[in-house]
C-alpha cells in the first residue's frame, strides 16, 4: 500500500469502526477472509483486525484479488464531482498541518472558491473548513490518546492556529475538552471515545 495519506494501520482501523464517512474514497478495507473490499463507513459486520489490509486505490485491490462489497458498494461513483471532492479530500488530509485558507484549497483543486465550496457541500455536506477541522480534531484525538504530547504541542501539531480555536473545535466535535478526552481514553481504551 503505497501513498502519501498521513494515515497509520490504527488510525484507519479506528474510521473504519466508526464507519466514519469522512474518509471514503481515500482508502478502503479489505478482508482476507472474505476477500472483499469496502468503504471506512460500510455497515457491515467489522471484520477482526488481523483479517484487514487496507488500499488506497480500489484498482489495487481488486489486483490483490479482492471484490468490491454489495452493501458499500465502494466501486460505485455517486456523481461526476466525485473524483473532484476525494482529490480535495486527500489535499486536506495531506496538508492539514498547513495553514490553509479555502483559496489554498480551491488553488489546488483549480476552481473558484466559491464553486469548491458549493461542489463540496453537494457531495459531503460540509465545507472545506469544517472538513479539515474535524481531520484536524481526529489526528488530536489519536495523539492525545496514544503519546504524551502537551495539549499546546498536539494543538499546533495538527494545524490550528490558536489553543482558543482547537479547544473550541475539539469540544464540538467530541463532547470533551481535550484533558477530558485524554484522561477518558488513558481509562477506558481510546476507541469507544470516537463514535
């Protein structure tokens, strides 16, 4: 598997418990068993974690052997943005470090801002902002969760440019402060803390 998606085996296995949609397109799940491959927010039962490779292009897995799910259906392009929208996707999650504005965004994708927005929205239902924001407070949540990073270093870390800005987003996106998450994840295991 081969890309320059900041992703880890466990990062994606945690999207893929949380049939996070945020992330379809940019990398998909296969199972060995089963010899399938399906989107991170696919429904189906989870398959257990030593059974799990994942690929960032279908065309790679289907090469490995693997057949694209029914119930996903992960080969199936919704609209002609698509493709648009999941290399706007990736952008995001390559660059989230970055400080992007929506012209940075829109720059790259070779539109306006105006018509990425819009285009975005259609497909996602959320903006560019609040895409890379929630990239953004789910790389805090793993950091907070799996180093002992301070929460100022993880807040610039991830690309925020204010502790103000991330303690905001992080709590509208998870229901806790970040101390609060750390402290839940370190006690429970992190993995119930991101549904």
């Amino acid at each position: 598997m081969t890309s320059g998606l900041n992703l880890t085996f466990e990062e994606m296995w945690e999207k893929i418990m949380a049939c996070d949609r945020k992330y379809d397109g940019l990398f998909f799940t296969a199972v060995k068993t089963t010899k399938i491959y399906c989107r991170p927010s696919c429904r189906s039962r989870k398959p257990k974690k030593i059974n799990v490779e994942f690929f960032y292009d279908m065309k790679e897995a289907e090469k490995a052997g693997y057949r694209p799910c029914k119930r996903c259906q992960p080969e199936a392009a919704h609209s002609p943005q698509v493709e648009l929208v999941k290399n706007v996707k990736a952008f995001l999650l390559n660059h989230y470090k970055q400080k992007l504005e929506l012209q940075d965004i829109a720059a790259h994708a070779g539109l306006s801002a105006y018509y990425l927005e819009r285009v975005f929205k259609q497909e996602t239902q959320e903006t560019p902002r609040t895409y890379l924001e929630k990239i953004r407070v789910d790389k805090a949540a793993y950091l907070l969760a799996t180093t002992d990073r301070t929460n100022l270093e993880i807040c610039y870390e991830v690309g925020f440019q204010s502790s103000s800005s991330f303690y905001k987003a992080f709590r509208s996106l998870k229901k806790f402060s970040p101390s609060e998450f750390r402290t839940l994840a370190v006690k429970d295991g992190h993995h119930e803390l991101d549904h």
